[in-house]
C-alpha cells in the first residue's frame, strides 16, 4: 500500500485497519485463540484486496488503497457482461450489481453522480467500460471533484493560474486525505482559463481513457 503523489503513506492509513479487525475480533462469534494467525490471515487479505469483500461504506471509503481495491473488484464483476458484444446496462443495472457485491454499502449517490458528470446523461443505458471509468474516476478523485466543484461552480470567473492555486491551497488544507488526488501534470493538462464546469469533466474523462490510466491510479495506493 502506498498513496504516491499524494503526501501519504501507508502508516497513515494503518490505524484503519487495526481499528478493523480489532472490531472483528471482539465481534466473532467464535472466541480468537490465535491472535497472531487471525491477524496474518487480516492483513493478508488486505494485501491481497480482499478485505473489501463484503465491506460497508465507512471501511470502503476510509482510505485510497480500499477505494482501489473496490474498483479492480468491481472491474472483475463486470468483465464477463463484457465479453457479450456491445453490452451496455442501465442504471439501475449497475445499482443492483454494485448492491449484490456489497450490501451493506449504499453505492447509489456514486451511481448517480458518475453518470451526470461524465457520462450521456440522454442516454438510458451505458458501455460498461465508460461507466467503469466514470466510477473509478467519482471515487478515486472523490476529494478532488468535491474541491474542484466549490470553484467551477462558484459562479466566478478564474485564469487558469488561479483555479491551479487554489486547488494547491486546497490540497495543502486537507490533512486526511481519504481518495487520491491527481498529480499536478494531470491537473495542468485539464485546467485552462475560465473552463466550464462540463469542459473540465470532459477533458479528465478524456485524460482517464488513456491506456493503463485507472489501473496505475489504482497501482499507486
């Protein structure tokens, strides 16, 4: 685990997962007689991904590695609808596949939001690829988008110099960072003077379609 570029390293996140399975250990049903072989098997499965199986929305969302783990599951949930020719699935659909594979997380605002920022909104039903990029994008980014939305929406016009330091400023005042944030070459490359709130979801959706662009996001928790 590691939160490249993001001033964070996996000892800051650390305390989310002895917080967890301490809970999981004073939560069993059965007494833990071997501390030492529950927390190997823990940890294991946290270097793995597979902690997040079955994860509510609190231990999901509570750091960029968990985030990551989710999207490379979700990934692998819908590859098989993909290899069906020109598949695509409505909203709805991914609400349901989202809910069966965590269903004590309400993924619905994630849904929803990913869909009106970076997706058809006169569409019905989406490529499973695009919505997989949108989603990653929504909740790998999620600090990011949320700070981003306070200027693009501010109804105040910026040069792009302007809106690069303010999202700097911003970053610089966020010190528990619980989703990634873009490298400053990512933000340089979308930004420019005065940019429409769906210019700037446009062109970070466009930069996301790079090959390998989500999985080395995902790389760097």
């Amino acid at each position: 685990m590691r939160c490249l570029g993001t001033a964070c390293s996996a000892d800051h996140y650390l305390n989310v997962y002895l917080e967890d399975v301490i809970n999981k250990i004073m939560q069993s049903e059965n007494r833990v007689d071997h501390i030492d072989e529950f927390l190997k098997d823990y940890f294991s499965k946290v270097n793995s991904g597979e902690h997040v199986h079955n994860a509510d929305g609190k231990y999901i969302l509570a750091s960029p590695y968990n985030r990551a783990c989710v999207v490379r599951l979700l990934r692998s949930t819908l590859n098989p609808f993909n290899e069906c020719i020109d598949t695509q699935l409505s909203k709805g659909d991914y609400c349901s596949i989202i809910e069966l594979t965590w269903p004590h997380w309400d993924s619905r605002s994630f849904v929803q939001k990913s869909i009106l920022r970076f997706l058809d909104r006169s569409r019905t039903t989406f490529p499973i690829d695009d919505f997989i990029q949108a989603f990653s994008l929504s909740i790998l980014y999620e600090d990011f988008l949320r700070e981003a939305d306070k200027i693009l929406l501010s109804n105040k016009t910026y040069s792009r110099n302007r809106i690069l330091y303010k999202l700097k400023e911003k970053r610089a005042q966020i010190d528990d960072l619980k989703s990634l944030w873009p490298d400053r070459s990512v933000i340089e490359e979308i930004v420019s003077d005065d940019i429409s709130y769906e210019e700037f979801n446009r062109k970070l959706f466009q930069a996301a379609n790079r090959e390998d662009f989500i999985d080395t996001l995902c790389d760097s928790t």
